[in-house]
C-alpha cells in the first residue's frame, strides 16, 4: 500500500514508515529498533509493508494456552499428499498459519518437504523470508500499490486475476522473466478472471514478454 500515516505504525514492525501527524502520536511512543530506524531515515517516502506483531505470552490478559503438535501437522501434510497422488501439494499458512504460528509451522512443513507454502498478503511471505523459508511461497492477494518488486525481489510468487496486475510485474521485473499463478473463477464468484474473459485475458498476457504462467482455481462454495 502506498506509504501512510498509521497511528500504531512505530509499534506494528514495518519496513518502512513515515512519521505520523502529532495528534495521532502516543504520549510515550514505543522506541523502534535499530534496523527499523535505519530503514525509516534511509527510505521514509516508499512503500510500507506492515510486518504482523504477534503478543508475547507474558503480556496476554487471559490465562490461556495453547500447546501446538508440529509434527502432527506434518503427519496430516503427509496424509494429505498421499490422497493427492502425484500432484503437489502447497500448504496454506496464512493469517499466522491460522493461529498456529507461521514460522515455526513453515519450517516444519518445509523439513517435511512441502512443495510450497501460500499466504494471503505479501508481508506475511516477507516474513517467512526473513525466518530462512526458501522453498516456493505463493501470494494469494497478490500485491497492493507499489510493492511488486518487493514481491519479486524476495522471490515470492503473485497470484493475479487482472492483466494490469501482471503488467505491473512485468514492469518491476525490468525485463527478467517472472512467475504468476492465474486465478480462474470456477464458481466462487469472489476472485479470479471470469471463464468467459480467459480466453482474452491469455492472448494478452502471452504478449507480455517473461511472463510465465501457472493457473488454480477455488472451490465453488467456501464451506467445502
């Protein structure tokens, strides 16, 4: 998103932030670490990439806990790629791996094997790149204002359902062949180019030099 005043901005862990106004400043505003700081006086007018901030246990008001068995998410990642056969399966991590935290559950799907990982918004794939993940991470949302080279320079993989979108990775990529997944609507009616556009919308995209392609679609009710 193109970079704007927030008021919990210092405290969200962002990449790069600008001041907000002094009305929505706390009275003792939270003293951002270094490399924040540094990121703030280096690049202050780019995007921002707002990183989740996850509450420690030691500041949590209710008495609650959760213990989390990765290897049984692993067992279940095997059950599931066995059902699925020779295809691939990508696991879905986003929203901090449905509460189960997305780093930890990350790498252990990825010692598992786990031909790829999909998250919603592209900070949540930044983040599991900063955590060491390097196996295939595929945006679901795709990328909002300008952060398309941001997406493509850590190596994730957009999911784009407009020819605009891909053309704005076209032009981030300057000219290097960059990767996509097409989201095709097969009946969800939320996103995803519309069957009877597809045709259309590949004659462009094949016009888009380094352009490369791999199409999904979602099942038509949510609650399946």
């Amino acid at each position: 998103i193109p970079a704007q005043p927030h008021p919990r901005s210092a405290a969200s862990g962002l990449s790069r932030i600008t001041d907000p106004p002094p009305s929505l400043l706390p009275s003792t505003p939270p003293r951002p670490p270094a490399k924040l700081a540094a990121a703030v006086t280096a690049a202050p007018d780019q995007t921002l990439v707002l990183r989740p901030r996850l509450q420690r246990a030691d500041e949590a008001l209710r008495p609650t806990r959760a213990e989390i068995d990765l290897e049984a998410i692993a067992h279940n990642y095997r059950v599931v790629s066995e059902v699925a056969g020779p295809a691939k399966v990508l696991a879905v991590v986003k929203a901090d791996a449905y509460g189960h935290g997305v780093v930890p559950v990350a790498r252990r799907l990825q010692q598992e094997g786990a031909r790829g990982l999909c998250v919603a918004l592209a900070e949540e794939g930044l983040e599991l790149r900063e955590a060491g993940i390097h196996t295939d991470i595929v945006v679901l949302n795709g990328a909002y204002g300008h952060a398309h080279g941001e997406v493509l320079a850590a190596g994730l993989t957009p999911v784009v359902y407009d020819i605009a979108q891909v053309e704005a990775f076209a032009a981030a990529a300057g000219g290097r062949a960059f990767g996509v997944h097409l989201k095709v609507d097969t009946g969800m009616a939320r996103l995803g180019v519309p069957l009877a556009e597809l045709g259309r919308f590949l004659e462009r995209f094949g016009a888009i030099p380094g352009a490369r392609i791999c199409a999904f679609g979602h099942l038509g009710d949510g609650n399946i």
